[in-house]
C-alpha cells in the first residue's frame, strides 16, 4: 500500500482502521501530541499559513505535496515503505532468514531500547528549536525550520505506532514519556545530551541540522536494515523527509559563509562585525561545536550493546549490501584507544566496533559538506579553508570523553586546552555577537544582512514568494 488514507483522523497507509483497537488508542494519544505541539512546538505560528510539503503517497516520484497548511492542521502520519515480499535479515547470527513481522521476544527489550532512543530525539529537536521563528532571517527560512519541525513531529508519528503496534502496555507508557520529557529540563531532559544543547540561533540551527541530523540519517540507514520489519520500513521513509533537513543545514552555513566573503571583499581592512556579518572563524568554532556534540551520539568506540543489536539482527550497518561479510562473526576492526595517556591502535571485534564502522562513514559524508563551504570561499577569492574536527576533539563520550585534545586531534593538557578553547570553541563573546545579529526579516525576498539569499525558491517558487503568511 503506498497511498496514503487522509479520510482517517490519523492519515496512515498501514490500514489502520483495520485494527480498532489499535486505532482508538493511537487517537486517545493524539489530543496529547497536539497538546505538547502546542506548548512545546514553534511559539505564536500555529495560526498562521505556511507553504509546506506534506506526504501524499510513499512513492519516489509523488510522495510530496505543497500548499499552504496551518501547523496545528498539518496531517501528521504513519507512513511505511511497502512490504517486500519475502525479504530475508541480512545480517547477523539470523542472516538469511524471513524478517519478523512480529517482536521477537527475546529481543524486545532491546528493540524497545532502539524504537524509543530514536523516537525521543524528534521532539526534542522541535523543543530545541521552538523560539527561532521569532528572529527568522527570512519568510524562506522560517518557512524551511517549519517543515523540518512538522517532519520531526511526523517522525515521533511512526515510531510511537510501533511503540503502540507491537510493545503493549509498555509502548504505551513509553509513547506517553516521549510526552513528558523535555529539551534541556534539569529533571526530566531528553535521553542524548545533543538534544538538551540550548538552539539559540539561527547559525547554531544550520549547524544542527548539518551534523546532527546526519547523526539520525546514519541511525536511521542502520535500523533500516532491521529485521523487525515493520522498523525497518518505518526508518527508509524517515530517510525519505531526512534528505531534507541536511539540506537546510549545509545551504543554511553555505550562505552565512558566503555573505560574509562578499562583505569581506566589500570592506577587505574591517571586521566583518562592522558590517553585520559574522567572522570565518566564529562559524569555525561553532561547527567545531556541534560536529563533536554530534560525533558523541554514535556512542562509544567499542561498545557490547553495538555487537548485541548487529549479532540479534536488529541494526545493521549504514547501506549493509554494500558489504561481503554480513555475519562479521570472526573479523576485526583497527582503532585507536586512548590508555595510560597514549594513543594506540588496536584490533578489536568488528561486532563491537559497528558504532565507530557508521561514525567513519557519518565522518566521511560530513567532509564533502565541509569542502562545499570551502568552495564558497573559493569562488569568492578569500584565502580561507573550514576544517571538520578530528574525532578526538571535546568528546564526552567513548574513548576520549575526560582527555583533551586540540582540534587536529593532538594530545594536550587540560591547561592548554583551558587556555586555548575560545580558539576552538564558541566563546559568550561570539554567542552574544551571533544572538546580536538575529533580527526577524518578515518582507517575502528579503533577508537578513548577515545572510545570502538562496539560490532558488522551494518547489519551483521565486525567492520572493510568501512562503509565510503573517
């Protein structure tokens, strides 16, 4: 079934009317969703129309549709890729046989674990980002933050039908935790600390969205290939709306990077401060920031619970058929440790090693991100390059959370690393500057000075277009 059924309260192409029981409590657990929306979601936008995208069909070529829709009316879903006939696990101790339609039982625990790690991430990215439509740099922008925040929420939508579909009593109550828990709340925060950082700008949003979610592109690529099958399908849409969300994060850089060359080449003896841009090396040290925040998320190098999932057949490596050996039973990974104050390099199990196999490719993906910036100081002539900090750099996770490193990923001491952070890091000098420079822009075709308009509108529009209406 690749339609998706809108004359349902809940728009869905699962057949979820199909299953009554299942359909009353997923609408009992509806007025709640909308409720956080409202209290959590974007603040004093719910009234207003914005041009967004919303799925219509799962297939490839139709599965977007654009118009202008109210937030709180946006037909948030379930929405699966189709089944495939026959399709087999492919990897792991349970490779070659049928997927399973149904939680195994001596897995559930652990699928619960998955299902629920990755479902709390959603909404706290929407809670992280709920206060920056105020200060917007455009209609263009505001409108992409909208669509990535319904999407987030559209997300939470299917991994809580699983929850629902096949937990029982404890999916339920775990669906309403994803309710409770908050973004940056002493008492109750969001499961990974990525998604407790404070969002309080716009260049700390497209660093977000460039790093961390491609952290959940390679999370989602991983239980893409779970062989719970209904995950499995649940993940490859998710990546379908992913797509999108990076985009907005390497554009979004791309044109803060190439609105300050121009003033750069404009005034080339002043600050670019003095022109309301933002320097080359503050968006250094800001993804500096959230390229090691993000980096933490894939857990630690050498993990049991990584060759647990992989050995159970639960998560996969990013794009499995890519590789020779699926059951990775006697292979080994190199990597380097940090012990006794050292780098070395040992082998360790490849099952236990599967968090640092999606972290090397995470890190790969993010390089070709890094080099579009560079070209933009290219084309304008500035003699500046941006670098990706080595994987050792401000970890607090994994083999090197509690050393310090420089962000070429040489061993230091905690004094030198106290005394040279504000090189690497965003210091409250730059945050403040950076919040100083967010003004809202609310004229269609107009933009903030301290960023480049894009290079094209959204689904064929002029940039000019009102892709909000306020």
């Amino acid at each position: 079934m690749t339609g998706i059924d809108y004359s349902q309260k809940i728009p869905n192409n699962v057949d979820l009317k199909s299953d009554k029981r299942l359909q009353r409590a997923l609408e009992r657990w509806q007025p709640d969703y909308i409720e956080w929306w409202k209290e959590a979601g974007p603040t004093d936008f719910n009234a207003n129309d914005v041009y967004l995208r919303t799925a219509v069909s799962v297939d490839r070529d139709g599965w977007a549709h654009f118009d202008y829709v109210k937030m709180p009316d946006y037909r948030w879903g379930i929405f699966l890729t189709p089944s495939e006939e026959d399709r087999k696990i492919g990897f792991g101790d349970h490779y070659g046989e049928p997927a399973w339609q149904q939680v195994p039982g001596e897995y559930r625990g652990w699928l619960r674990r998955l299902i629920v790690t990755q479902a709390d991430t959603e909404p706290a990215s929407v809670e992280q980002q709920r206060l920056l439509a105020h200060t917007a740099p455009s209609l263009y922008d505001m409108r992409n933050l909208f669509q990535v925040n319904v999407e987030e929420g559209r997300h939470l939508w299917a991994m809580v039908y699983l929850l629902h579909s096949y937990f029982g009593k404890d999916g339920r109550e775990e669906a309403d935790e994803l309710l409770e828990r908050r973004s940056g709340n002493a008492d109750h925060p969001r499961i990974l600390t990525t998604f407790n950082e404070p969002c309080r700008d716009w260049l700390s949003f497209f660093c977000f969205t460039m790093f961390t979610d491609r952290d959940g592109k390679y999370q989602l690529l991983a239980l893409a290939e779970s062989g719970f099958d209904p995950l499995a399908r649940t993940c490859r849409f998710m990546l379908t709306e992913e797509a999108y969300h990076m985009f907005v994060g390497q554009t979004g850089v791309a044109r803060v990077v190439r609105r300050t060359c121009e003033v750069m080449n404009e005034f080339p003896d002043a600050d670019p401060r003095e022109h309301g841009a933002i320097p080359l090396d503050v968006i250094q040290r800001y993804v500096n920031f959230w390229a090691s925040s993000s980096l933490d998320l894939f857990g630690a190098e050498v993990s049991s619970n990584s060759a647990n999932f992989f050995s159970a057949g639960l998560k996969g490596r990013a794009h499995e058929e890519k590789f020779e050996d699926h059951l990775a039973q006697d292979a080994e990974f190199e990597l380097e440790r940090w012990k006794d104050d050292q780098l070395v390099r040992e082998r360790v199990p490849l099952r236990n090693a599967m968090n640092e196999v999606l972290r090397e490719a995470y890190i790969a993906d993010n390089q070709k991100g890094v080099e579009y910036w560079n070209r933009e100081c290219e084309k304008a002539g500035i003699d500046f390059r941006f670098t990706y900090p080595n994987r050792r750099f401000h970890r607090t996770i994994g083999e090197f959370a509690g050393a310090h490193f420089d962000p070429e990923g040489n061993p230091i001491d905690e004094r030198t690393f106290a005394e040279r952070q504000h090189e690497w890091l965003p210091t409250e000098k730059d945050r403040d500057y950076v919040e100083s420079l967010m003004k809202p822009v609310t004229e269609p075709g107009k933009f903030a000075a301290w960023i480049a308009p894009p290079l094209r509108g959204i689904n064929g529009q002029p940039i000019e277009f009102e892709y909000v209406r306020l």
